[in-house]
C-alpha cells in the first residue's frame, strides 16, 4: 500500500474548513474512487485549521497515476484555493504498517 499525504492550512474564518471539507467530499472523493488502485483516504484536521489529507492507493504506480491530468487532478486542483496554504508537493510513503479492524456483524 502506498500513501500520498498533502498537508494544508485552511484560512480559518469560522466554518471554512466545513466548506472545504464539504466541496472534497462532494467533488473530489467521487473522482478518487474512479482512479485504479484508489484503497480510501482520511482527512485529519485541528481545531486551529491545520490539517492533512491522507490517500490510500494500492501501489506506488496508482499513486503517481492519480497525479497526471484528469478528472480526479482537475478537481484537486480545484479544491487547493479552499484550502489556503498547502504543502508545495504532496509526500508520498509507503504503508509499512495499516489496522483498519472490521467490526463483527
């Protein structure tokens, strides 16, 4: 599993992390489930607007894929003036270590 991490700061006037976050979930994860190797995303936030973006991809090669221009990078790119200040390039890593338990039915 590979993650691509993009961190940011939200120009914090109240609910604009409300907005931002509104405008990934209604664009952007659409998109990202389309994309081949997409495994899920969290995205982590402060009380301050500090927050960080986490995208789960199968392999290094569905992460640098997601990069390239297309529906999922067009709408990226889109939501970056929502979010303020960003990290200049997104870090890449590979997951050495994931526990998502399922919970019993």
């Amino acid at each position: 599993m590979h993650a691509t991490v993009l961190s940011f700061t939200v120009d914090f006037r109240g609910d604009d992390f409300d907005t931002a976050q509104s405008a990934f979930e209604r664009a952007v994860v659409p998109e990202m489930r389309k994309q081949n190797g997409y495994e899920g995303c969290y995205v982590l936030r402060t009380s301050k607007g500090e927050g960080m973006l986490v995208m789960l991809w199968e392999d290094r090669a569905a992460a640098l894929a997601a990069e390239r221009p297309g529906p999922f990078f067009e709408q990226m790119q889109a939501l970056i003036p929502l979010l303020g200040k960003t990290t200049a390039d997104a870090q890449r890593y590979d997951v050495a270590f994931a526990d998502h338990p399922v919970e019993p039915d």
